[in-house]
C-alpha cells in the first residue's frame, strides 16, 4: 500500500459565490448557456484542483474528497455546495478528461446526500465575486490522499532523510520575546501592536509554526501575467521555469549582489552541487543542518544535492594555508541550484522552492569580537542590499535568535541591532544550543496571505570549524580555530522577485501604480509610433536612448498599445507622432509619477530623459533586453 498526495482541495464558507464565464480554453468542456453564470448565496464554496495522481485512482479519491467537504459542511452547518475547478491549488495537475470525470463524480455523490450543488464549468475563463464569512472555519485547506493498491508491483518508497537539526528544531524549546529600540524586552502578549500589523501577523506565524499555503498569493498570478515565471510540469514540484525576462531580472540581482560582496572582499568561488553523504565530516554536518535533502545513488554511492554552499566552501578551507593577516577571509559562490526538500504543502510560486539561487558567503574570523564586528557590518550590508533591490526597512520584520548565554554576554550589542532598524524586532531564546550556531537574524518578509519568507541572513557559527577542519596560523605560529559567519546578503533571488511582486500588488491596493526598479525593468523604455509612418523616427528616438528600449510595431491601436506597456509595468512610455517627428522633443508617460487611471505625461527632450533614466541605474548592473527590440517578432511564453 502507497500513501500518494492527491486531490487539492480549499473550502470557503461564503455569504456569497457568483460566477461568469468570459472566455473558453482549447480544454474547456461543453456547457448550455444556463451553465455560463451561476450565483448561490449562504454556501461552502469547494476550489478543487485534480493531480495526476488522480487518474488511475478517480473513485478513490472521489469518495475521500466528498467525505472532506460532507464533513467541513456539516461543521458550518450548510447544505449548499459551489465546486469550483481551480488549477493554481497545484503544478502537478490531471488531464482535463480526468478533471472533468473527477468533478462530475463529486457532483454526483454530493446531490445523492441531498446536497444543493452547482459545479462551475471546467476549462473556462472566468470573473468571479466571494464573500468569505470569516470565522475560524470559513477557510480550510485539505490534501485528499488516496491509498493505492499495486497488485503486481510492489513500489517500496525510500524513508525521506531527516537531520538531527530538523529533529531538534522540532523538540527545540523557544522563549519567544519582542525587543525594542529602548531595549525593552516583554512577552508577545505584553505588547502593544497598535502599528505594527505585519510584526504581529510575523509573530503568529512563527509561533503557531503555520507554514501550508492554504491560499494562493498574489504573485503567481503577476509572475505568470508578466511572463517571468511558471511552474514546469515535468519536473519535481518546485522546481520552477523562467522566461526571458524573468532571467533578466535574476541575472542582474545576482550580479548585483555578487558585486556588493566583492565590495566587502569577499572572493568568489565555485563548488560541486552533490556530495557524498557517507562523507564523515559532511556526515555529521548534514545532522547540524536543519534542511531536508535530495539524495541520489551513483556509482554505489549516495549522494545529495547541497542545500546551501558550506560544504564546498568549508572544504576548500580546510585545504587551505591561512595566516591571521589574511584574516577575516570572505569567500562567496552562488549557488545555482541549492537543493532542499521542502513539504509539498508548503510550496507556492516563487515564495518557497526546492531549487534556488543563493548567492552564500562565508567570513572566517579569528575570534569571537571580530566575528561581532563582522556580524554588524554583514547586518548592514543587507539592509543597503535588500533597499537597493527595492525592498525597504518598512517592508518586512526582523527576527533576532540566540542562545541565553549568548544574550547575557552581548545584550549591548543586541539592542543596537535593533536600533539600527528603528523598530521592534521578535527575538527567538534558547536556554542551549540545538545548532551549529549561536547568533543569527533573518529579514522576513510578510506577504498577502500573511506568510512569512526570510530574504537576508547572517550566523556566527562556533562549531564547523572544528568539524571541518578549518584553522589559521596567529601571531605566535600557533595553530587557531576560527569563528565563521554564514551569510546570505538577499536570501534566494527568486524569492526577491517573489517580494518585489508582493509589494507590488500591497501597493496597487494602496492606490500606487505598481512597478519594479528601472534598473530591474525587463523594458525600461518603450517607443510607441502613433502611424506607420512614424516608425523610421521611432528608431531613431529608441537609438538615442540609454537603456532597454522596444518598439511597439504591432498593428494595434495607439491606446492599446499604452494599455498594453502599463500591463508591463514599463517604466518610461514614449509616444512618437507628427508633432513629436517637428519638435523633436517626445511625449513621455512616467510611472514612478502616475496614478491610477491619471498617468503623467511630460514632454521631454531625449537627453532628458536620459538624465532621468541615469540617475536611476547609475551603480547597478546592466544587461541587454533578451527579446527583440520589436513587439510583432517577440512569441508569447504564457
């Protein structure tokens, strides 16, 4: 018998559910036009998403999804059922003529228990309007898991390796506290949150360790809607797809990150991606290390695929020849790919990933007060990293997390951590030390659904040195251990645009026309002829201008053209036509300075707008537009 993730389902308890079909897909099923709209009122509202797994086992996981909502609907006391096919709940989805059948069958069962069921049609686009009740049981995620019987196969699954990191994690006893600028330190109950929505919604989460997704944030939609990204079907879940311009924007954070640590001399180096697990220093690292991995077999050995780049970092210090002078020796590599097995239920667009960029430098201090030091400016250094990205101090919240003795040692220290932010940070305490560290801070970000995912990070580290084998030679000629920071300066870079997306979105609810940086804007410039016969002034007007610059050269009318590069987020829009071609100077639309439905037109000279564009990228990276300057020669990926 075989336990295998199936059905996705999420249940709303709704005043309301009303539906309009707008468009049909090429897998859309043959409805009569009453089936078009559909409106039901007091109502449990079943978003339903069939998986693969599904398919050989539909009447399995028919019953044990129609068991999940008779008993959530007995819960909130309705007969009324709304299912509602919803792909985004998963990646790993079922063919259509299997999605169909499966809902068919739930409709089916559902009306037999004399239940009042509508079924919203399969395959179609379509506007819907919710009112969620609100109350402790009007949202609730389930994965139906269906047993699957092999009759002449017996499939044995391999038992997924667990650290003894993750196992401490999970006995680990935390005190957890809120710590101010004034260092005043009280309990979470104790503190007044008036102000500070997203550290209250930070400290739920990690207390009530509620890491499923039982929603889908806002992000997957934008992320797939500016094709930068998608799920890859034919991969392991979490393993995501990026489009041109996605790449765009990893490939110039990563460079700019890897610049910025270059700054702080940190050399940069490259190391495999598997390691022998059998390995008897990696060995007892992977039991330090609260990450679940991948392994493979090759070569009658086995292998996992690194999570994080200590181990070729570390190992290649331990070969090394290091003398105090050298010392602090700041070595980086990013990583693509980290590998980690993340939990099925915890995995959604570019929030939280098996594969990630990790850009992971390591700093060997000689002792503990230089390590601090290091640890400071490292602090430092992130903040200025994570606000040049374009995420600030007020868009996510600090945790700190130490041991007690630690703390007593250093409270000084702390409190000015804190200071620095300017804001009251959580703060995690453990009477001893489950880790391999005993000081670490993670900048949290707190997105729609009010999940919490760490961007930065720095450790101090008091035990791989000894692990690994890693010394130096001090003044006396003596053989020394040192201290280590671990150091992501922007956490995965994939899970930077993830923020940047979020923001985005808080932002447009807010009333502020969402974009990215111009430095990270896929077209940071796009020139729209009004005529055909603007088009040779277009090109000259594109030529001129410093930047990534298209040409919208399609046969659509010049308002489209403009709907079109605000769906882009284009920073700077120039409008070319008879009046521009005789003064020479353009009409330019800017975002950064536009309203909703009021955009901000300005006539600017070339060079203008140039100065403009300049001061916003000076100091970053650049690299070429990767699709064609054109619109009418670029495909479509989503």
């Amino acid at each position: 018998m075989r336990e295998s993730d199936t059905m996705q389902i999420l249940l709303i308890h709704s005043d309301l559910i009303e539906y309009e079909t707008k468009k049909s897909t090429p897998v859309a099923e043959k409805i009569d036009d009453e089936l078009k709209k559909g409106r039901m009122e007091e109502v449990l509202t079943a978003f339903v998403a069939v998986e693969k797994s599904d398919e050989d086992q539909i009447e399995s996981a028919v019953i044990k999804t129609v068991v999940e909502i008779k008993k959530v609907a007995e819960q909130v006391k309705t007969n009324r059922v709304m299912l509602y096919p919803y792909a985004h709940l998963s990646s790993n989805l079922s063919s259509p003529k299997a999605a169909v059948e499966t809902l068919k069958k739930i409709e089916e069962l559902l009306k037999e228990s004399s239940f009042e069921v509508k079924r919203a049609p399969f395959g179609w686009y379509k506007s819907f309007t919710i009112k969620c009740k609100g109350h402790p049981l009007s949202e609730l995620s389930r994965t139906i898991r269906s047993s699957e019987e092999k009759c002449i196969t017996v499939i044995k699954e391999k038992e997924e390796v667990v650290s003894e990191a993750l196992k401490s994690e999970a006995k680990a006893k935390s005190y957890w506290h809120i710590l101010t600028p004034d260092g005043n330190l009280c309990k979470p109950e104790e503190f007044d949150f008036t102000d500070h929505d997203n550290l209250k919604k930070f400290v739920n989460y990690e207390i009530h360790k509620s890491r499923a997704v039982d929603k889908i944030p806002p992000h997957v939609e934008l992320m797939r809607r500016l094709e930068l990204a998608d799920y890859e079907p034919g991969s392991d879940s979490g393993n995501m797809r990026f489009y041109p311009k996605g790449r765009l924007m990893k490939s110039l954070i990563e460079t700019f990150v890897l610049d910025e640590t270059a700054k702080m001399g940190a050399m940069e180096v490259e190391t495999p991606i598997m390691y022998d697990m059998n390995h008897p220093t990696l060995k007892k690292y992977l039991d330090r290390f609260p990450a679940r991995q991948y392994s493979i077999e090759a070569d009658k050995k086995q292998l996992f695929l690194r999570f994080a780049a200590c181990f070729g970092q570390f190992l290649m210090n331990h070969d090394m020849t290091i003398s105090y002078r050298n010392l602090p020796l700041r070595m980086v590599e990013l990583t693509r790919y980290s590998f980690r097995k993340e939990q099925s239920g915890e995995l959604v667009g570019l929030r939280r990933l098996r594969a990630f960029t990790m850009p992971d430098m390591h700093s060997l201090c000689r002792d503990m007060d230089e390590a601090v030091t290091q640890f400071n400016e490292q602090y430092n250094m992130c903040i200025n990293v994570l606000s040049k990205i374009g995420i600030g101090l007020a868009d996510y919240e600090v945790a700190i997390r130490f041991t007690r003795d630690f703390y007593e040692e250093n409270k000084d220290f702390i409190v000015g951590l804190v200071q620095t932010v300017n804001k009251p940070v959580l703060i995690e305490l453990w009477d001893q030390r489950f880790f391999y560290f005993v000081l670490k801070f993670e900048f949290n970000y707190i997105d729609a659904i009010e999940k919490a995912s760490a961007l930065s990070t720095v450790q101090i580290d008091v035990e791989n040195a000894e692990r690994y084998g890693i010394k130096y030679i001090d003044q006396t000629g003596a053989e020394k251990r040192p201290f280590i920071l671990h150091c992501s300066p922007s956490g995965a870079i994939e899970r930077c645009i993830y923020a940047l997306l979020e923001k985005a979105n808080m932002n447009s609810e807010k009333g502020i026309v969402p974009m990215f940086p111009v430095w990270l804007s896929p077209t940071q410039v796009r020139v729209i002829p009004i005529a055909q016969s603007h088009m040779g002034f277009a090109e000259k007007v594109a030529k001129e201008i410093n930047g990534r610059v298209d040409i919208d050269d399609r046969d659509e009318t010049v308002g489209k053209k403009i709907r079109d590069a605000g769906k882009e987020w284009v920073p700077y829009v120039a409008v070319v036509g008879d009046e521009e071609v005789k003064s020479g100077k353009i009409s330019v639309t800017v975002r950064s300075e536009s309203a909703p439905n009021k955009p901000a037109n300005i006539t600017m000279s070339i060079e203008e707008l140039n100065g403009r564009i300049s001061k916003e990228v000076e100091g970053f990276p650049f690299k070429r537009h990767p699709l064609s300057a054109r619109l009418s020669a670029r495909p479509r990926f989503v």
